[in-house]
C-alpha cells in the first residue's frame, strides 16, 4: 500500500478543532495501485483511502487530474470528456475510489483525489496520485495453466500494422527470443513464471502474469513446541504446502485414522495415548497430496507396570528363565531387584542356569525425570533334587549302651524330600525322615547315612559313625608257651575283651590269693611248683569291668577250663 502525504492549504502547524483545542495533524491518501496500465476500451479502478484527525467531517471528495495549491481543481464528475464513463465509488468516511469505464488514449496521465472538510480551509489533496496508461496492444494468455503444458501467448492489436513489424517478448522486464506476435511456452514450469508483455512499433501491451497451477507439493508438517512434549502440556501441528491456487483443504491423520481438518491441528491437553505419526492432506481443485509423517513423542511418568515369567510353567534347577518388566512411560529405564539388593538394568533380566539360590520374590521399577513405580513381587519357585543331605545324632555326646538314640536326615529340597531310606553301611533299615533306637547295644555301632528322594531326584548323605560306647565283654585269658612245661619254663598269659573305649586296666589274680599277682594284658612268669595253680583276669574300662574265667597251670600239663561266670 503507498502512503502519500497530504499538503495542507493553510500553513498550520496544528489545527483546532470546533471547541478551540488542539489536535495534531495526521492528513493521508493512500492510492493502491499507484500505477495502473490499462487497455483501451476497458473499465478500471483506482483504489483509494483517506485519514483525517479526530473532530472533522468531510464535505466532499473531489477527484481531478491536475494538481493546484491554491485552489479547487476542476472535478472530473463535471468534466464533459468523462460524462457517464467516471463514477465515484467513495464515502465521506475513508474509501475515496473511482471507476473510470472505456478508456480512451486521452484518458492517459495523472489522477489526483482531494477532500474537502467542514472545517474553514479543510482543504487538502495527495500529492503524487495515480498514473494511468493506456495501450491498445493485448498479451492473450490462457486463463489456467499447469504444470507441463504448451501455452501460446498472442500479442494482439487493434489497429493494423504496416508492413510485418517484428514483435518484442518480454517476462518481467527482461527481453526474450521470439519475434512474433507469438510466444510458445513449452512444458511449462516455475521458471516460467511471471509477468509479460509485448511491444510493437513504439507501443507497449499491459503487464500479465502466467499464473502457473498445479496441485499441493512439498506438503510438511511442523510441531510447536518442538523441545521435548510432556503430558498435559499443548501442541499445535500446522500443515505446510506449496500450491496454485493456495491449498483450500487440510485433512489430518493419525496413523490412518482421520482426525480433523484445517491447517493447524491443536492438542490442548496432551496425554500418553497421543503419542503417534501425523500427516495431513492437503489438497485443491487439481489434486491431494500427503505429507510424510511426523511423530510426536508425548513424554509421561510411569503409569502401570507388572512383570512376567517365561518359561511360564515349573521351573527346574539348571534350567533358563527370563523376566521382563513391562511399563506405560516414556523414556523409560528399568532396574531389576531381588528382596532389596540390585540384579540389572535391563528390562529383562535372564538367569541363564538357575539355582535353589535364585529362589525368591523380584520386581522391577520404573523410573524417568518425571517419575518412577515399582511392580508387584513376583516369587520365583525353583525346584530342584535334594541337596545338602546330612545326618544328625541326638543325644550328640557320648553314646552308652543301653539308651536311646535318634538319627534324622535333614536335606534342602523343592519340593519337599518326599521319602527318606535309612541304611547301615549298605543294608537297608527302613524309612522315614527318623530313625530311633530305644536301647542301644554295641551291634548298633557303625556308619550309617540317609538317602532324599522327590520326583526331581536322590542324594545320600555323608556316613555318620555311631559310637556306642560300653563295659568290657566277653573277657577270656589266653595262654602262650614255648617247648615242652617243665619247672623253669616260661608262660604267658593274655587277657583279651570286647570293650568301648577299649579296656585301660587289667589286673591278674590266682585263685585262693586276694591281691594281684600282676597287671596288664599279659602276665608272664617262670613255673615252678609252688607258683602252678588257676589263673584269672579283671578288664576295666570307664563304663565297668568283667572277669574272665580262671584257667588252670600244672607242671604235669594245662588243663584250660573256660566258664562263663565271674569270680
């Protein structure tokens, strides 16, 4: 739009308005266009607006082609020459256009508008006006144009030529090849785009512009904000295209659901489930085209999170197992536990050989810079043969003969040991996770283990030695000699015993004597007539003592008499 000033008609630096105060000067015609070129026999219009200051009211608006100081022009409406082909189209407001119809060469040159106010020497007119030209060569050109036609444009006369004059071409100023009255354009483009005209001896057409048409191209889609999106914030998409004529339908999408229309798509509040790609369509009378898809990434604290098992079924010890954690949030990041003590930072964790030791209860938390959540514990039940089998001994101290004692098989199973089988080295007792013995005896003594058994497999113990302590048993003397017994001959007695501990003491007395004749488990002496007689043994441990059966040492032979009772 050109603004030009006014020159006012009284040397004023201010006015005053009807009640005496002072009111600055803001005195303006615009003229759009200021140049217009026109052809002969044609209507044109000469747009026009007009300001004043506040407290004025306008008389009347006067359009004239000559421009004067210091008085009225003369008024166009009144000029004979434009009778019935001038019309005012303006108001006493602001809009001061004109209309002029059949222009004739004559009409050609400068249009000036002046308005006139109420106010004594109100007067004022625009300074530069509107310049008119008229022409009576034509450029031709086809009302629509694609992309990819051949236009031909006709330069055209009213008036005959002399002789064959050669045509000038001109796109947007600047002179091109052809020579005659026509111009081909073949497969037309952007380049060729622009204003044209023609000129032949000395006359030059108006400027028209090829308008070149085709469908949306280039069509984008843009975000606002384009930082990070979080939930509950707002979002405009805005539709981008270049066509001709502009784009007149927008269509939005969301995958390849609809969603709305317009250039612009608002989201005023952004929650998690908008998170997605977007294109729009956009389209005009020559055709659609889609943008490529733009994603919008809505970002959000975590919502829900739980957590699986594969294999889903028994898990067995060695086997593999797989957690995953799956969370609503974005970003996300993972961290695994078991009870409290970190495992990995994945969103699955795999245990590749699982053992009884990863038995237990595990989650998994959630977590970005806008929150973080925690799963439910989930336990993992690994099953597994018994391990650990050991035997326990009650009472644990000292084992007399004669008590009662208790074997129990402990062992770490899952499931549960579900039969226990008691054996004596390799003989088997019975079963049960207990085994009792209500009065020991020395048979008892050995080793003894347990063997686990549940659907998953077996394990025995370790042997576990039953000491069953007692008094000496079975006490019975022995007798050694070397050559035939004669006086002076040497013999020696031994005493054995069955005893635990073994025996520590043992005493030697001769019948029909009351003191010891010795100690130890052998008892030698020289035989000589007076030292021949029967002969016994005591054996003595902590727990008791026996004594053997006496034997009888003659000169004229051994006899050994063994009984079973005690002396």
């Amino acid at each position: 739009m050109m603004s030009l000033r006014l020159t006012p008609l009284l040397p004023l630096l201010f006015l005053l308005n009807a009640a005496g105060v002072a009111v600055s000067q803001d005195w303006d015609v615009y003229y759009t266009p200021k140049s217009i070129c026109a052809l002969k026999g044609s209507t044109v219009t000469m747009g026009c607006r007009y300001t004043y200051p506040a407290g004025y009211t306008v008389e009347r608006g006067i359009w004239s082609r000559e421009l004067v100081k210091d008085e009225e022009p003369p008024d166009l409406t009144s000029d004979p020459k434009y009778r019935g082909r001038i019309q005012y189209l303006g108001d006493k407001l602001r809009d001061c256009s004109l209309r002029l119809s059949d222009v004739t060469e004559q009409d050609r040159g400068n249009y000036y508008f002046r308005f006139i106010t109420t106010f004594a020497g109100g007067k004022y007119q625009g300074q530069d006006g509107v310049d008119l030209s008229v022409t009576e060569l034509e450029v031709e050109i086809p009302d629509r144009v694609f992309e990819g036609d051949t236009v031909i444009l006709t330069c055209k006369t009213r008036n005959r030529l002399s002789g064959n004059p050669p045509f000038i071409w001109y796109r947007s100023g600047r002179r091109l090849s052809s020579s005659t009255n026509l111009l081909h354009l073949r497969s037309v483009s952007q380049r060729d785009v622009g204003r044209y005209s023609c000129a032949v001896q000395d006359r030059q057409s108006c400027d028209v512009t090829l308008d070149l048409q085709y469908p949306p191209k280039r069509v984008s889609v843009s975000i606002r904000p384009s930082g990070e999106i979080v939930e509950g914030s707002s979002v405009t998409l805005t539709c981008s295209g270049d066509a001709n004529p502009p784009v007149q339908t927008y269509t939005w999408y969301k995958g390849t659901s609809s969603i709305g229309t317009g250039k612009t798509y608002t989201i005023n509040k952004t929650s998690s489930e908008d998170s997605g790609e977007y294109t729009c369509q956009a389209g005009n009378t020559h055709g659609l085209q889609s943008s490529t898809a733009a994603s919008l990434n809505v970002l959000y604290p975590p919502k829900s999170i739980s957590v699986s098992i594969s294999p889903s079924g028994e898990i067995v010890e060695g086997s593999s197992v797989t957690l995953t954690c799956s969370s609503d949030a974005n970003p996300v990041d993972y961290n695994w536990f078991k009870g409290t003590s970190p495992k990995s930072r994945e969103k699955t964790y795999t245990i590749r050989k699982i053992s009884s030791e990863d038995h237990g209860a595990y989650k998994c938390k959630s977590r970005n810079q806008y929150g973080e959540k925690y799963s439910d514990e989930v336990t993992i039940n690994v099953l597994y043969p018994p391990k650990r089998v050991s035997v326990s001994i009650s009472p644990s101290g000292e084992i007399v003969e004669g008590s009662s004692v208790t074997l129990t098989c402990s062992s770490d199973a899952n499931p549960p040991v579900q039969t226990y089988t008691w054996y004596k080295g390799t003989s088997f007792i019975r079963t049960g996770q207990s085994y009792s013995i209500n009065r020991i005896s020395s048979e008892d003594s050995g080793e003894y283990k347990c063997k686990a058994s549940n659907q998953h497999g077996e394990k025995y113990s370790d042997g576990a030695t039953l000491n069953v302590l007692y008094a000496p048993k079975r006490v019975s003397v022995s007798i050694s000699f070397s050559g035939e017994i004669v006086e002076g001959s040497s013999v020696t007695l031994t005493c054995s015993s069955d005893a635990n501990p073994p025996v520590h003491d043992y005493t030697w007395y001769k019948v029909d004597e009351s003191s010891p004749v010795g100690s130890g488990q052998s008892y030698s002496f020289i035989l000589r007539f007076n030292s021949s007689g029967w002969f016994y043994c005591v054996a003595q441990n902590k727990y008791g003592n026996q004594t053997a059966a006496a034997v009888p040492v003659t000169l004229n032979g051994i006899t050994v008499i063994i009984t079973n009772n005690t002396l």
